[in-house]
C-alpha cells in the first residue's frame, strides 16, 4: 500500500481510530494485524515470506542462549542462510544467472539462463536487515531474546517502516511495541504535521521533478551536455524529497501511534564530505553495514591496504543492496573511492588549508558544493539503466552547449517539462524546500514557531495540506525505494 494513496488514506484514519479505541494490552495485537493488512494489500502471498523469516529467526533466537560454542555459529548460519537466501532468491537470482552465462560464454560453453517469473517483494532488503540484526545481536550477546513470537513479529512488520524503513534495531524498537501508549494531543498533531511534510517533498517536489529527469535519462542523445547536469542536479532533489518523504510519513505515523523511529536523514545536502554524506545520509542502512559488516571486518583499524579494501568491499555489497545491477555497485564502488580518497588525502589537504590561510567557515563553504557535485555524479549511475546507458550520457557531457542561450532553454524546458514557467518554478521551489528542511530540524526556529499563536500554525498546516492537495497527483509516481 503506497502512502500517497486513496486506499492509505482510508486504512490510516481507521487504523489509529481503532488503536485509540482499543485496551492498552490489545494495542500491539492490532498492529500487528494491521500491518499484516498493510503488506497483503500488494500481494498476499508475499506474506509468508515475512513470515517464514519472522518463525525461524524467533525459533533461531530463543534457541542461541541454551547452547555455546559450534551449536551457536550453526543456529546463526541458519538464520542467514534463509534471510540471505529468500533475498537471493528473490532479488538476485536472474542477475547471477545473467553473470554466469557470460562467464561460460567467455569459456566457450553455451548455456541460456532460464529467467525466474518471481516478483520481488516489496521491502523485503528492509525487513531482511532488520531480522538479521536481531539475530546477530541475539549472538553476539547484545539483545536478549523475544518470547512472545506475535510481538516479535510485530518487530519485523511494523507497517509505517516495514517497506522502505528506517531498519531499526530490536533493542530500540521492541519495548516501545510492548507498551504502546493512549491519546496524546500534542504527540498525534507532531506527527500528523511531520506526515503532512513528507507527503508534501513527495507528491509536490519529488513527483514533479522525476518526469523532468526521467525524460533527459531516456533520451540521452537528444538531451544537451548541460541538459544532463541539470537532470542530475534534479535527480540528487528527486531522490532526496522522495525517499526522506516517505521517512517522513513513517516517523509521523509511527509517533501518531506513540511509537519513535529512529531518524534517518541528517540534511544530507549540508554534508562536507562524502564520509559526512554517509553520516547524514540512510543512517540506518549506513549504521548496519557499519556494525555488521565494516567493523567485523576490521574497519579501520588495519593496515592502508586492508582498510581500503574494506571500504571498497562495503561500498561495492551497498550499491549491491540497492539493486541487481552492474550500475549500483558502480554507484557503490565509486563512493568508496572517494572515501578512500578524502582518508588518504586528509592530512595533505588540512596542510594546504593551513598553508593558504583559509578560515574553517570558508573552508566549509567550499566543500559542501563540491560534496554535492561528486555525489551528484554518482547518482547519474545510481539512475541509469546499466553501465553502457551511463557511458552514453556522459558521452553527451561535451554536447550541445551552443544550445544554453534563451531559446534552446525554452525548447529544452518544453521537451522535458509541461512548460518553461513551471520548470523555472520548480527549480525556484527546491532551495525553498531545503530551507523548510533546515528549518524543521533547527531546535531554535522549532522553539520559536511553537510560541507561535494556535491559529497562526493552524494556517500553515492549512497550506501545507493545500499544496499537497493542490498541486500533488496521488499515487502518480511509487516511492523510489519500493522497488529495493
């Protein structure tokens, strides 16, 4: 069920209606049928790979503290070989099998892969990660077991997170589903004006810049050099506005409920660095390669050699995580280079900064521009359709410049865009909306706006849900992150 649909707008409404209605002990019971029903309304038979995942990691996970040694290397081996498996499965299958009959072409041996008639389930990466950090928690000794297995499923499907996150930690999120609260005025507006924002960077920004952007990506030949770089300064805001938009309507919903998620964007485009973009950026994801992968690994205490090793192996499984495809562990490879480059560099260039004089301010003033550049390009990657589509767009980068006069502007904007004044209106919009971001988060300007008279804000939210209603297009476009 998408969140910028007629149907959520009937199942959330209905949903909290009931939870409030409802005994302080039979609340977490609901939510877990609701969001069961939340997740069959796309496929119902989907449901059972959730739940297979949820009977084997509970079983998994009740069993570890009876048993030491060997006996606990295996149950863990189980739990990651059925996660990791349906994930394969499902997600990875037809892209090794393309892989290993280019392989045996290469050898001389003709093989035609069969191609799997599987849909991938939606947010089945999210709630296989969020299982699995459960089950290595459990492990490592860090999270004690879930008894009740209903409540625990509940963890692993709880609806406002469960497609696209944030993947949250069982440690962080399972007492907050064993006592869920009642009727709180304050908590439920919170979080129906931060749904309201999402729903606004969604169906307003992001839906509205991705036929600009899709139109550039699927005519690289006909677009200008500078046509690209301006689809994928747009994509860089698409991508932005309609994934923290749907995190944005989850943390609402969630609080609506009494429950807090944890945040998963940190105003990404304020980042210095691409290590800083991580930092900022699907924290949740970042933490768990973090925890469970990078640091297991030996992060960064090991030799030069070893750590960019890491780093590039990480990265590359990240970019891998996001899709089966050669373009996404470009995407990912490349972002590891950076980094490894902004570490190796990272004495050389704070000599320069010394050397040169340059005050800190100035200093930061410089790198979150190019930030957003190398990020920027990377997601020119991220877009395309494979490799050679992303050769052939930047191909294109040299071309076309004696087109940015007046005219060619409005014959482009007309290609890409209903008209020239609705693009220039839009590209005016997405500094504003970066403001808004800003402004949200600011614990000063949030202080002032609460002493703010009632009715002052209560015009705000008014034409906030005007533009949505307004100017957004439900369920015109799905949330990007669906589809990992």
């Amino acid at each position: 069920m998408l969140f910028n649909s007629f149907a959520f707008l009937l199942f959330f409404p209905l949903v909290v209606a009931v939870h409030f209605l409802l005994p302080a002990r039979a609340r977490w019971v609901h939510q877990l049928l609701a969001s069961y029903a939340f997740y069959m309304w796309w496929e119902p038979a989907y449901a059972l790979l959730i739940l297979a995942s949820t009977v084997v990691d509970w079983a998994v996970a009740r069993r570890m503290p009876t048993v030491d040694g060997r006996s606990r290397q295996v149950l863990l081996g189980v739990s990651l070989l059925v996660n990791l498996g349906l994930l394969f499965s499902f997600k990875y299958y037809d892209f090794a099998n393309a892989q290993l009959a280019v392989v045996l072409q290469a050898l001389g041996v003709a093989w035609t892969p069969h191609a799997s008639s599987l849909l991938l389930p939606v947010g089945i990466s999210f709630y296989t990660f969020q299982t699995l950090a459960y089950t290595i928690d459990v492990y490592r000794g860090r999270q004690e077991p879930e008894r009740n297995l209903a409540r625990f499923a509940l963890y692993v499907c709880f609806w406002p997170q469960l497609v696209a996150g944030p993947i949250e930690r069982a440690g962080r999120l399972l007492p907050q589903l064993r006592d869920l609260p009642g009727w709180d005025a304050e908590r439920v507006a919170s979080g129906l004006r931060r749904m309201l924002w999402g729903l606004f960077k969604k169906m307003v920004i992001a839906d509205r810049i991705a036929p600009v952007v899709g139109a550039v990506y699927a005519d690289p030949e006909g677009s200008p050099g500078w046509g690209f770089l301006l689809a994928v300064a747009m994509f860089s805001y698409q991508i932005w506005c309609d994934f923290s938009g749907y995190t944005d309507v989850a943390l609402g919903a969630a609080k609506v409920l009494g429950v807090d998620l944890v945040e998963n964007f940190h105003q990404p485009h304020l980042s210095s660095s691409v290590r800083d973009y991580w930092r900022r950026w699907h924290v949740s994801l970042s933490q768990w390669f973090r925890d469970y992968l990078y640091i297991p690994l030996g992060g960064n205490r090991v030799g030069p050699v070893r750590h960019t090793l890491n780093v590039l192996f990480v990265m590359a499984l990240c970019g891998l995580w996001h899709g089966a495809g050669w373009n996404f562990v470009l995407w990912g490879v490349l972002h590891g280079v950076i980094i490894v480059a902004e570490v190796r560099t990272q004495t050389l260039r704070d000599g320069l900064v010394q050397r040169l004089r340059i005050p800190p301010a100035v200093r930061g003033v410089l790198q979150r521009p190019i930030t957003f550049v190398l990020v920027g390009i990377t997601y020119s990657v991220f877009r395309s359709e494979g490799a050679r589509h992303w050769w052939t767009l930047l191909q294109r980068l040299p071309e076309g410049w004696d087109t940015l006069t007046p005219a060619g502007t409005l014959a482009f904007a007309e290609t890409v865009s209903p008209g020239p004044l609705w693009l220039a209106a839009l590209l005016c919009l997405l500094p504003v909306v970066e403001g808004l971001q800003y402004a949200r988060r600011d614990e000063r300007i949030r202080a002032w706006w609460s002493r703010l008279p009632f009715g002052v804000r209560l015009w705000g939210d008014l034409a906030l849900l005007f533009a949505v209603v307004g100017l957004g297009e439900m369920g015109a476009q799905a949330f990007i992150y669906f589809q990992f």
